[in-house]
C-alpha cells in the first residue's frame, strides 16, 4: 500500500492524499479509514482522526483496532489539551464558573 510507505517516511500529507484516493476508490474500506485516522494523529488533526476511526467503527463496528486507535488517540489528546495552562487554570475555578463545560470547549 502506497500509503504505508509514506506514513514510514513521515511523509503524513502524501499519505493522507493516497488514502483519500483509496476510500474514493472503495468507500468501504475500514482499513484505509484506519490507516488515514493514524496519519492524522500522527499530525495531531485530532478532530479528523476522530472522524476515520468513527467511520471506520461505523463499517465494522467489532473492528478492535479501530476501537484501539480512537480510545488512545482520545487519551493523547486530552493530555495535550491538559497541557495548556488555561485550560488548568480554568479547571481549578470551575467551581466559581457556573457554565464550566462551554467554556472547556472553547480552549479546544
């Protein structure tokens, strides 16, 4: 696959464009889902990672790599975002904040 290859060389961009050509091709295929959610976290494009891993559990709902990538990728995000110092300090005050979970989104 064309794609791997360029995922070994970190050359995410290409890949992603390969992989978009391969579900154009095959809009089935759960492992070109997989593949395209993983080059997109490797760029931390979270949100479209979430996106291939969700269609790709939407084809094969029991897939357990797909369940795997989405479950770790969502843990490498949030201690990303957890990282952030507003995001700390916004934690410690949620308890003065009335509205805590709108205001978390807007950090993301």
């Amino acid at each position: 696959m064309l794609a791997a290859a360029y995922m070994g060389m970190r050359q995410n961009d290409d890949a992603i464009a390969a992989l978009k050509k391969q579900i154009e091709i095959n809009p089935y295929d759960e492992y070109a889902y997989n593949a395209l959610g993983r080059a997109y976290w490797q760029e931390r494009k979270y949100d479209d990672a979430a996106t291939a891993f969700n269609k790709q559990i939407e084809i094969n709902p029991l897939d357990k790599f797909a369940h795997a990538g989405l479950g770790s990728m969502y843990s490498e995000w949030r201690n990303t975002i957890w990282r952030r110092p507003n995001w700390r300090k916004l934690h410690r005050s949620r308890r003065t904040i009335p509205n805590f979970r709108s205001l978390s989104a807007m950090l993301i």
